[in-house]
C-alpha cells in the first residue's frame, strides 16, 4: 500500500493504461466524483 505521493506516483507509473483507467472509475465509484465541463471564458 502507498503511503506517500511518491510511491502513488511509482505505483501508476508502473500500470497499464487500462490499469489506470479502471482506478479512475473505481476511485469515481468510492467517492462519487462526476466530472463537470470547465466554464467557459468570457471574451473581453
């Protein structure tokens, strides 16, 4: 188990891109993240 933000980031760099993908849905799932749509700029 990781227990820095180095050893996060050597254990994703060590996964697949499918591998990432399914943390990413998972982790989603666990703490009900729904991605929202950045709010545009305004011109001016």
């Amino acid at each position: 188990m990781a227990t820095n933000h180095e050893e996060l980031l050597e254990t994703f760099g060590n996964m697949t891109v499918l591998e990432l993908s399914e943390f990413v849905d998972a982790f989603k799932d666990k703490f009900n993240v729904t991605a929202l749509a950045a709010p545009m700029a305004m011109p001016g």
